[in-house]
C-alpha cells in the first residue's frame, strides 16, 4: 500500500518540482501578464491535499488502532483468555496495577507486563489449535 501510495504521489512531488524552478533562458519581463512567481494557490491546495492523504490513510488508523488497544488493556479481568506480544496463550490470574498474572498452564503463573497483552483469545476453552 505504501508503494502504491509513493506512485501515486512522487508524479505530485515531481510536477510540484518543475513548477517552482525558474527557467534562466526566459525572464519575467519577456512574459506578458504572468506574475514571475505564480501559482502559489496552486501549491499550497497540492501540499494540503498531501497531508490530508497521510493524515486518513496513516496518522488516523494508527490513533484508533491504539485507542482500542489502551480500551482492551484497561478492561482486563479475572479469567480473560488473553495472548502476549511474545505468542504466550494464558488466562488472566489477576491483575496488579501494570502488571498481569497469567495461568499459562496448570500450577504455573508468570507475571507480564499490562503492555505486552495485545488480544483477547475468544476461542473456547476446550478448543485446540
């Protein structure tokens, strides 16, 4: 998708490029009714619309992303069936401020951190893999 999306807007950055150097061999007097600098609206809507393009397609997905992220870690409980960054299967023994008791296996427990939690496992507890 970012390849894409550098496709479609190097040919902007490129045109936006030649529009801003000046050509030596003509000058401003030679050009009748043009101002020398012109096309600055131009531009700047190029340069807006760009932003706007990165802002919905990268900067606001990544914000929500996040935001359910802090929800699910904040709405931790007792006998959540969670899974850590590290690939670790376990059920929520307890929760103690930042850190996560897990029941990886009968009789034993690690704590983790709140941050390394990362889903919710919603299989059945009799289910394999």
């Amino acid at each position: 998708m970012k390849f894409l999306l550098a496709s479609i807007l190097f040919p902007a950055f490129e045109a936006f490029a030649q529009q801003t150097q000046t050509d030596p061999s003509t000058s401003a007097t030679g050009q009748a009714g043009m101002c020398p600098g012109g096309g600055g609206y131009e531009n700047i809507i190029l340069i807006v619309a760009m932003i706007g393009i990165f802002y919905f397609l990268f900067i606001r997905p990544q914000q929500k992303q996040q935001k359910e992220l802090r929800n699910l870690r904040d709405g931790l409980k007792k006998d959540d069936r969670v899974v850590t960054s590290g690939g670790i299967h376990g059920t929520v023994a307890a929760v103690k401020g930042d850190m996560v008791s897990l029941r990886i296996a009968e009789g034993v427990k690690i704590d983790v951190d709140k941050t390394a939690v990362v889903a919710i496992d919603r299989r059945q507890e009799g289910e394999s893999s």
